[in-house]
C-alpha cells in the first residue's frame, strides 16, 4: 500500500481510537504488530504530530517498538527514536535488529548511548558497542565510567558466540559459611550492584570458585538460620571460551534457568540466564535453517547486491554440479533418440531421488544439531536411514511400475523405472545422511554444503541409473 493511498485511512482511525485504549489496539491477537497502528504512526509523522506520536509510542512495549522500526523507513526511524521515552531507550536497543540498530546508533548522540548502557545488562551493552563504528565507539567508552567501561571492553575481549560474550557479569555471590538470613540481607541491601534479575545464588568459596547454588525459591523457603551449604545443590559450570551453541545444549539437556561462567582457573566471572539461551537457540536454529538452503539472513533492509552476492556463489556451484550431473545424458543420447519416452521419465527419478535426500538430510542436520545423532548410534541411525531408502523406493517403484505400464504398455519400461526408483531413493538416503555425519567428522558445518553434495549424487546416480538400465533391458 503506498503512503499516499494509506493516509487518509490513517488519519480516520487515528480520530476514530482518540479515546479508546491505544494498548489494545496496537496488538493483533498472535501478538504481532497491528499494521492499522503502523499506519497511525506514519500518519502522524507525515502530519508531524510530535504529541500524538509520542502517544503511540509510549503505549508499546520496547520490543513492540523494535518490531514498528522493521516496518517503516530509514527516516521514519530516525523520527521515532527523537520521540521515544529515553528510559524506554535501552530495552529497545536489546531488541533491535542487528542491521537495524547499527544504522540507529549512528543518530544516537554519546552520551546518551552511554547512559543507556550504563542501565543495560553487560551482555546487551557489550552487543550494543561492538556494533559501532571505531570512532562512536571510542566516544562512548569515553563517556562511561570507569568501572563500567573497563567491564564492557572485558566482555568484548572475549571471543565472538562464546559463552564469555554471552555472559552477564552481574551475578549474586555468597560464602559458604552464610546463612539464609545473611543472603536475604544482602540482597536487600546491597539491590543496586546485583542484577536485575536473577534465579539462583552463587555459593563461593574463598577463591571465588562456585561450589554450589541456592535458588531464590529455596532461599524463601528456608529458615534464616539455615545455613547456605546445607541447603545447597551442585551447579553445572560454564567455562568462559565455551560455544554459545554447547552452552544451549547444555541449557536443554540439564533444564537449567541459571549457570555461573568461569574461567580457566575456575573463578566466577558471570552467569548466563535461560532468556539469553532462547536466543541463542533462535539465531542458531535460523542459521542451520539458511545454511541448509545456502543462503545468508538478508535482513529487514538487506540491498538487493547484498543478497545476490549472499546467493549467487552457491548457485553457481550448483550449476557445475549439475553441467556433470547432465553430462550423463550426453553419453546416452543415441538410446534417447531411439526411445524418447526416456526423456519423458528420466526428470521423475532424478526428482523423487532428490526429494528423499533433502528429507534424510533435513532429519540428519536437525539431527546433529541437537546431540541425538552421534558416534554412538551413528551405525544404527545410517542402517535405519538405509532400510527406509529401500523401502520408500519399492514403494514408488511399484506405484510408478503400474502408472507405466497403464499409460505406456511396455512392460519392460515399467521395469526399468521401477528398478531406477529403487536404486535412486537408496542412493539418495544414503546420501543425505553421511553427506552431513562426513562434514561433522571434518570439523566442518554439515548444513552449509551438504544439500549441494546430495543433489549432485541424486540427480547423477539418478540418470545414471535410469539411462543405464534402459539401454539394458529396452534397447
């Protein structure tokens, strides 16, 4: 819908929800961002409306606003964060977009990003100054104190998708040797150096080594007299350099809300917190989703240049693979010409062989992704994968047998088709499930080249097979 045909409709419901609860309006029942809103906000914008603008903003949650900045342009960003609630600032800078925040922060002035960040949690403000530019960043730093700067260039010091970078280095610490009444106390009154928001308390010892964790549930429903280390539970410890997507997987298998982060000596150094692992699973689970299709995240504002270079390479290496895959063909050209139902047939096997590989592929990624596919059961996953490529291909063997020889009445081409469906769909289950345990073997991230492989094997032993047996047996 194009500006000019929206506003006036904007303009209506802007007059027509005067009154009513702007809260209500602005969400659809999945949640999602109403796009009648999104039209009010650019109405009022347009009109230059800084009051009612104002109005529709602070009735939205910050992420709710992150949402609303993917919908409207550039300026239009640059309009609304001039009207935003500055205390609304550094939630809504953890929710952004990646692409989109960093073209944000270039209109941010540095002292304020810098007293945003002074409210974020260390991990969130550590994202946020590694998006910006060497020279903004510089400035920020420079506006921050002392304590907090030299925590935000700790936390970047770390490697990129480890749990050092992950982590929040607010944590609540406590010896062994206090009592419940003592942590209590302490929570009380020291609120203003621990985090926001937080599950368990660290039991330390002397050396500031974790050596158990107490709950806040546990914490409230002891006697304050109780000590901390009768009531006490052992705690999975993260080492600082450990991969973001271990940690998940840590996270998922053990069901834990909290855990410490230390460092090779063993000393506390941070916690990560189960919000911090959803997203990590999100982006990591988006990520396998793209490199499975050989493709990169384009983004809300991706450049159409971008994404081609992004896209084009693996297309290209399709081509070749498939100019071989062909090239089977051109050895078969003369039993082509002499049967051109062959030409009729051949695309289906190739086709069907290519659709059970990126199945047993798809299953074996996800597979490896969450730890249930390994050394362990590696065999009895491939055997099992093996017998359903066996399977599926009589299947359609016999379902395609008889579709040829109704439509055709050549018995001895029913036979062929059905024989190459079999071969096809076994080769291509084959395929798809040690294309990706081979990668994983290498080191390598089975998602990113695997469907390139098994589209090359399917379509090359799918044309192969079909020619091959048709010169055989019909010719």
């Amino acid at each position: 819908m194009s500006r000019e045909t929206a506003d006036p409709t904007a303009s209506e419901l802007d007059s027509a929800v005067e009154a009513e609860d702007l809260e209500d309006l602005a969400l659809d029942e999945d949640y999602a961002l109403n796009s009648a809103y999104v039209l009010m906000v650019r109405d009022a914008i347009d009109r230059g409306d800084a009051e009612r603008l104002r109005e529709l903003l602070d009735a939205l949650h910050p992420a709710d606003v992150a949402d609303l900045m993917g919908t409207v342009s550039a300026d239009d960003r640059q309009e609304i964060l001039l009207h935003l609630d500055p205390e609304a600032l550094p939630e809504l800078l953890s929710e952004l977009d990646t692409d989109i925040r960093e073209d944000l922060l270039e209109h941010v002035p540095s002292a304020t990003l810098a007293k945003a960040l002074g409210e974020m949690d260390s991990d969130d403000a550590a994202d946020v100054v590694d998006d910006l530019e060497a020279d903004k960043r510089a400035q920020v730093l420079a506006a921050m104190p002392e304590i907090e700067r030299a925590g935000i260039e700790t936390s970047l010091a770390y490697e990129d998708e480890t749990a050092g970078r992950l982590m929040q280095r607010e944590v609540v610490a406590a010896p062994q040797f206090w009592t419940v009444g003592q942590t209590v106390a302490h929570v009380r009154h020291d609120s203003d150096e621990l985090p926001e928001l937080f599950f368990d308390v660290y039991v330390v010892d002397p050396a500031y080594r974790p050596v158990g964790a107490v709950s806040v549930s546990q914490l409230l429903r002891a006697e304050a007299q109780t000590p901390l280390a009768q009531i006490m539970e052992a705690v999975t410890e993260i080492p600082v350099g450990m991969d973001q997507e271990e940690v998940a997987y840590i996270f998922d298998k053990y069901h834990l809300i909290s855990a410490p982060v230390v460092e090779p000596g063993g000393r506390l150094v941070g916690q990560i917190t189960v919000d911090d692992i959803v997203g990590v699973i999100q982006e990591e689970t988006a990520e396998d989703i793209l490199a499975l299709a050989g493709v990169s995240d384009a983004g809300r504002d991706a450049g159409v240049w971008g994404i081609v270079r992004a896209r084009l390479p693996w297309l290209i290496l399709n081509l070749a693979t498939e100019a071989v895959a062909v090239s089977v063909i051109g050895a078969f050209q003369d039993e082509i010409a002499k049967l051109v139902t062959l030409a009729i047939l051949m695309p289906i096997v190739a086709s069907l062989g290519g659709n059970a590989g990126t199945q047993t592929l798809a299953v074996a990624v996800r597979a490896l992704a969450s730890r249930e596919l390994n050394a362990a059961n590696g065999a009895r996953i491939v055997m099992r994968e093996m017998t359903v490529g066996l399977i599926n291909g009589g299947a359609l063997a016999l379902v395609m047998a008889i579709a040829v020889g109704v439509w055709f009445h050549d018995p001895h081409l029913s036979l062929t088709v059905a024989l190459a469906l079999v071969i096809n769909v076994f080769v291509a289950s084959v395929a798809g499930i040690l294309a990706p345990l081979a990668l994983d073997r290498l080191g390598r991230d089975p998602a990113v080249s695997s469907s390139v492989f098994v589209t090359f094997v399917t379509d090359f032993m799918g044309f192969l097979a079909f020619l091959g047996l048709a010169a055989m047996i019909l010719l």
